[in-house]
C-alpha cells in the first residue's frame, strides 16, 4: 500500500494561462517533502489556450511520441504564421504558445540526450 500523501490543487481559469503557469512553478518550488501534488487547470473555454498548454505531459512522453507532438506543433506553426500572413489569424497569443511548446520538447530531447532527465521507462 502507499502511503504518500498527495495535494491536490484545483485551478479554474479563463484566458490566465501565464498567471496559471507561474502559479504551478511557485506551487512546484515550495512543496512540502512527503506530498505530492497534483495539478488539476480547469479551463473555462479560453480564448487563449490555458488548456491546450497544460494538456499534454511532454516529460512523461516517449521519444517517438515527443517527435510526433513536434511534428504536429510544427504544423500548427506553419499555419499559423501563414493565417498571420494573409490576416487572418484572431488568436496571436496562440504563436507565442506554439513555439514554446516546440522549445520545451527540444529542451527535453536535449536533457535526455545529455542524461540530465531519463526518458519515461516502458516496463509494467
């Protein structure tokens, strides 16, 4: 049986998606030993994309999942610049928000790489 404690913290949001980001990192940085803490961001149909950002655990992917979310970033990159290019783009916050993405996947290609994070294991 386990006996670690875990935290759960609950976070409604609307078009906070910066705000919620340096909440968790706080949150991450004075937490209590023998807790864990679960994170839970309830977007509230943002225009921005608080959810989409906070969707997909990139550190708990396999490499091959991690080429194929680059993959997929890239695109909505590239659709993005060009819906920018015609005048068409009404989220531009959105741009910002893919290309961190892609720079956070790069990070962790790179750290694994180095050895400094270990990719998730594959047993059970």
């Amino acid at each position: 049986m386990n006996d670690r404690r875990i935290i759960s913290v609950v976070i409604p949001a609307r078009n906070e998606g910066e705000r919620v980001a340096g909440t968790i990192r706080s949150a991450m940085e004075t937490r209590t030993s023998g807790c864990g803490l679960e994170f839970v961001v309830v977007d509230d149909a943002s225009d921005e994309g608080c959810g989409v950002r906070f969707g997909p655990d990139l550190d708990g992917m396999d490499n091959d999942r991690l080429s194929e979310e680059l993959d997929k970033a890239k695109a909505e990159l590239f659709n993005l610049r060009f819906s920018a290019a015609t005048g068409q783009l009404e989220d531009h916050g959105r741009l910002k928000a893919v290309r961190r993405d892609i720079a956070r996947i790069y990070t962790i290609v790179r750290e694994r790489e180095l050895g400094i994070r270990t990719a998730p294991s594959t047993e059970k």
